[in-house]
C-alpha cells in the first residue's frame, strides 16, 4: 500500500530527528550543521527546510525529541520498579542514569549554546518549563512520593535533576567514579533524613 504524502512527511521528519541527535552526539552542536544533519539523514538540505523555517526551529524540535524520550524512559522505568526494590534509590538510579546517557548529552550541548544565542535560549526555556512539570508528574509515581509536602515537591524533582545534570555534564570532563558510587546512597540518606520515605 502507498504510503500518503502525511505518513511520508512523518518518516522524514523522524529521520531528520535521528541524524541530529546522533549528529549532536557524535560531533556536538558546533559542528552539527544542516548539510552534515542531512546527509545522516539520507535527505538533502532542502528537505529539512520544507518541514522547519529555520535550523532554531530544527534544534527546538531536536530538544523536544530528546525530552521526549527521556521522560518516555523515565516514566516507564518508574512504572517498573519492583516492590522489594526501595523506592526512592530506584528513582535516583534511573535519574542518574538518564541524565548520563549520551541522548541527554544533546540537551547540554543545547543548553551550552542557548547561553550566547537569545532565539535558542527563549525556545529551549519553553521546552524546559514543558519538561520540568511532566519530569515532576512523573516523578509523583514513586511509590512513597505522595507522602512528601505538595508545595516542596516541585523544588526536590529540580533539586535532583540538576544535581545529576551538573554530575553528568563533569563526568565529560572529571570522571569521579567514586564520588558517582556513592552519590546515589547519600542522596537517598539525607533525603530519608527529611521524611521522604526509601
């Protein structure tokens, strides 16, 4: 059967998708441009721009891609825990462990170069404030978690997150595998510490 002109447009914009964040791993955004995107991709460079206006465009989309999966793999593997594994350690595993990958690497060098480029940082603070409320809905699924101050919660989801983000981003440069061994225990005793159940 033919595929209609919308499933055509979809599969394009999803190899476009793919190349950049592969690119963007590979390379880093500096170097990711639209023809080297592209030939990733498999399209030329007139096709990327027939479905975005413009490469700020391209990025946002990128960056909503990104988020995207994460918050798809952090949902499900929250939804996974086993009831004997502890909770709240399970949690900070998985956030530790997807702000590390290297998919999560794209959002840095996204936010790296949003610092210098207004069009970029205004895009990527929309993504950002998207992100952060469904990273906090999700996160409201750890068992235990709804036992923990309504108005506070917010706070600790950022809190956590942007301790991984740093950690993550350090990692690239100072690897400290035996601060990472022990982050994940501490963490988890200081916020026990609190009230927050384990």
């Amino acid at each position: 059967m033919a595929r209609t002109q919308q499933q055509r447009r979809e599969e394009t914009v999803a190899r476009l998708l793919e190349a950049s964040i592969s690119t963007i791993i590979e390379v880093g955004y500096a170097r990711a441009s639209a023809a080297v995107i592209t030939k990733r991709a498999g399209v030329s460079v007139g096709a990327l721009f027939r479905h975005f206006d413009t490469m700020g465009d391209f990025m946002a989309a990128t960056a909503y891609e990104v988020l995207r999966r994460q918050l798809d793999s952090f949902t499900k593997q929250v939804a996974a825990i086993p009831s004997d594994r502890p909770a709240l350690e399970a949690g900070l595993t998985i956030l530790r462990d997807i702000t590390s990958s290297p998919t999560n690497a794209v959002m840095y060098e996204l936010m790296v170069a949003a610092r210098t480029d207004e069009k970029l940082n205004a895009t990527l603070q929309h993504v950002l404030q998207q992100y952060t409320s469904k990273i906090c809905d999700a996160a409201r699924a750890l068992p235990g978690a709804e036992s923990f101050p309504q108005e506070t919660f917010p706070v600790l989801v950022a809190l956590l997150t942007n301790t991984f983000d740093g950690a993550a981003m350090l990692r690239a440069v100072l690897p400290q595998p035996d601060i990472e061994n022990e982050r994940i225990a501490l963490l988890t005793s200081l916020l026990s510490g609190v009230g927050l159940p384990t």
